[in-house]
C-alpha cells in the first residue's frame, strides 16, 4: 500500500509539472500573440497613415468637398486657411501647373455673396480697379494681392488700376491708371471693386467686366467669391 501511494504521489507531481508548463506554453502564445499584433498595427499605420488622416480629418470636419473640390482646414499661427489644389492649364505655355488656392473664409460660407458669373477671364490682360470707397477698407490691400495671386496663377497679365481720372490723379497717376467697365474688351479683363447699391455684397458680370459690388466693407470676401466662381468657369 506504501508502495502505491508513492506511485500516486510521483504521478501527482508529473501532472503539477506538465500542468504548470501547459500555462507556461499559453502565457508565450497570449505573449507572441500580443507582440505580433502591435507590430502589425505599427505596421498598418505607417502604410495607412495618410488615409487614417484623411478618415480623422473627415470626422473631425478639417476635411471637405466643396463644389466637387476637396478643401482642407488648417492653422498658420492664429490665422485659419482653406486650401485646395488645384490644376491649372496655360495655353501659352500649353502646359497644366499645379496651384494651391488658400482662402481665409470658408467658401461654403461665401456661397452667401450672390455671384453671376459665366465666362472666364480674358487672356491676356486683367486690370484690377478701385472705386473710392472700398479704399478705405482694411482688407482691401489682401484682396487685391490675394486676387492677383491667382490671376498670375492663370497665366495672365495683371494690372492695378483707377475706376476714375480723379482718383488716379488724387493717388498720384495719371489716365493710362484709369479702367473701369467702359474699358473692358476682348483680350482685357477688368475686376472693378465698387460701393454696393444695397446692404448686401454681390458679383456680377457686365460683358468682360467683373463687378464686385462691396457691402460693409467686404473685400476680402467679395474677392475671394469672385476667384471660387472663376474656377467654376474654369470647370
């Protein structure tokens, strides 16, 4: 009987040993399973990353599609941008260039200035005038170099200018300053930035003139409507 409960004992022990190394062996598997998965999810990001991004950006609204164009929302220092790429072809050249569009307004925002636009600008020459009164308004000077970024980004000769004899002279220039509508033709684009009649900013096209009738000192906005209803020409 002694005999047996040794035996009994001896096989209790083999069976601790073979059950304490079955948990050993399951530890490693969980620890290699483990292992494995971070290393494929590290993997997986830095493949996926940019489309992880544009998922994030998306659910987070820095991501979004305006009138079949996908523009992004960021920050330069305290100033929120909007940009789109886009792709431009110069005849002249008889080449496309790539150009990012950066706005300071949302265009979807911008849809709130009515804009009648229909052609595009004529080739090769725009003059960007000025009435009096959207002179005095402080983002006059952006718009103007805003407008002419993108007008140089078409390929076109840029020109600023006078919607009056009086104004150029007061500025120190003389006639050949002056352009406003009556001077728009074929091959000569003119953008007049003008008092609004009303309360309300508006764009509209009288023949190859663009006129941006400014309200409440809007300039900035008007301008940047104008350049997103040019692309939709361009379209």
């Amino acid at each position: 009987m002694p005999h047996k409960t040794k035996k009994m004992a001896e096989k209790e022990v083999e069976e601790k040993k073979d059950k304490k190394s079955d948990n050993n062996m399951k530890r490693i598997v969980i620890m290699l399973f483990i292992i494995v998965f971070l290393l494929a999810l590290a993997l997986a990001l830095v493949i996926f990353k940019e489309p992880l991004l544009g998922i994030w950006h998306n659910i987070n609204g820095d991501v979004f599609t305006y009138h079949n164009m996908t523009y992004v929302k960021g920050n330069v220092g305290s100033i929120t941008m909007y940009a789109t790429q886009l792709a431009i072809y110069r005849p002249v050249e008889n080449q496309t260039f790539s150009y990012t569009l950066y706005l300071r307004n949302d265009p979807r925002v911008l849809d709130k200035i009515p804009a009648n636009i229909t052609e595009k600008l004529q080739r090769p020459s725009v003059y960007v005038s000025f009435e009096r009164e959207p002179l005095v308004c402080n983002y006059t000077s952006l718009a103007a170099y805003k407008l002419g970024e993108f007008i140089d980004a078409l390929g076109l000769y840029k020109e600023g200018a006078f919607a009056t004899l009086e104004l150029a002279n007061e500025s120190g220039y003389g006639k050949d300053k002056v352009k406003n509508c009556s001077d728009a033709k074929k091959g000569e684009s003119v953008i007049l930035f003008k008092k609004s009649d009303n309360d309300e900013s508006y764009i509209h096209q009288d023949g190859y003139c663009y006129v941006l009738e400014v309200a409440n000192c809007e300039t900035l906005e008007t301008s940047e409507r104008l350049v997103l209803s040019l692309m939709d020409t361009m379209h």
